[in-house]
C-alpha cells in the first residue's frame, strides 16, 4: 500500500517579508504592516487570499498513513517557532516515507515551494511528488472535477459529514484540525471511488481515534474530545 500524508497549514501574512518588500519603518507596528497586506491583497485581486510566497507558516500538521497502515500525527512549531525547521522536519518526512501528498484548496503545495525557495532549502523528494500526477492528490479539486470555482469549506464539508472540523479545536491547533478533518474525508473519497470498503472504512477511523489518544498534545487531544462519538457518516 502507499502511503497518504494528508497535510495543511497554518499561516500568517508575512510581516518581516512585506517590511523587506516595502521598507516600513521600525516603528510601525506589525499589526498595521499586515492590515496594509490585506488591504493591499483586496485592492489587487478582491480578496484577502495572500499570494504564495507572502504565506508564513505558523504551523504545518499532517496525518501519515504509513505503507504498513500505521499512523502518525505529525506537528510542526504549533507556537510559531522557525518556518525553515518546520519546511525541513516536513520535507525528512516525505523524503523517508515517499507519500501520496493530499491537501485541500489547492494552495498548500505552493506555499511550501515558495517558502522553502525563500529559505535556500532543498526537497527533490516533495518537488517529485508535487508535480505528478500520482504523487499529489487535490481532494477539494477531486471532489468537484468540472467546476470552474472550487471553494468548499473543509471545516463545514466535514462537520456535514459527521466530523468535529474546526469545532473544538485547541487555539493554536487550526492546522492540526484541518490535517485531521482532510484525513477523515479521505476515508470518505476513496470509499466513493470503491477503493475502500464500508468496513474498511470504519477500522481506518477507529485506528485514527486511536493515534489521537495515545497523543498527548493538548492540540490533538482537543481534537478528539470534540470528535462526536458515533459520526453520522461512519
């Protein structure tokens, strides 16, 4: 079996970036360098989605199913510590696992290129996969192959489908939240698709309950408690 790292983040617009960008003076307060960010976003594209290489990453969480099917919960510097330690315990990762990568807007592995090409770091093993076709699954993309817009919310598809989402989630655990809600959904998909059985299904989730409990941070525990214990769609 191959192995699924369902992945996400946690970003922030990228205050030291935009300083170097536009030279803002010291004083200036981060708070209003990243209002400038967002206002300038809305003013470029109408939106406040931040381009690529203007993402900071807070946090990086992932759920590893590993080619024997085990799992793993995977949490990089949830409190906001160094974005290029982060980058690099992600790319080891993949590097010794070689993973099916699945994300969710289709903004995550952009983030990570741009970021980690802003950092000097290398990552063939994630390049590789990033740009094939089998190497990278976009679930949200997956889930609406003819639709010219793409914008379902992760946290509310997975609330609607029984899940706890965002829905109790530790402060500092969104990207932990959405890593778990995308690995549940993708239990989901690949019964849809016939590749998994109903009761193949329900294993693979009570297996995810498990990993959460014999976690003990207060990120993933939270996660858990929030969990209803019999999910309408499992």
């Amino acid at each position: 079996m191959t192995a699924t790292l369902a992945l996400a983040l946690q970003t922030r617009p990228d205050v030291p970036g935009f300083r170097r960008l536009f030279g803002f003076d010291a004083g200036i307060s981060d708070e209003n360098v990243s209002d400038f960010a967002l206002q300038r976003r809305r003013a470029e594209s109408g939106g406040e989605q931040l381009p690529p290489h203007l993402h900071r990453i807070v946090t990086i969480a992932a759920v590893l199913r590993q080619a024997d099917d085990q799992l793993v919960l995977a949490s990089f510097a949830g409190d906001g510590g160094d974005e290029a330690a982060q980058l690099t315990a992600l790319f080891a990762l993949i590097e010794q696992h070689q993973p099916q990568l699945v994300t969710w807007d289709g903004n995550t592995l952009p983030v990570l290129q741009h970021r980690a090409l802003v950092h000097g770091l290398a990552a063939p093993a994630f390049c590789r996969l990033a740009a094939s076709e089998t190497g990278h699954l976009d679930l949200s993309a997956a889930l609406a192959p003819h639709s010219a817009t793409n914008n379902v919310s992760l946290d509310e598809l997975a609330r609607l489908c029984g899940f706890a989402g965002r829905r109790g989630a530790h402060p500092e655990g969104l990207a932990e939240a959405d890593a778990l809600a995308l690995y549940q959904l993708l239990q989901g998909f690949e019964q849809l698709r016939g590749e998994l059985p109903q009761g193949d299904r329900q294993q693979a989730l009570r297996a995810l309950r498990h990993a959460l409990a014999a976690e003990s941070d207060a990120r993933w525990q939270a996660l858990l408690a929030a969990w209803p214990a019999a999910p309408a769609s499992a």
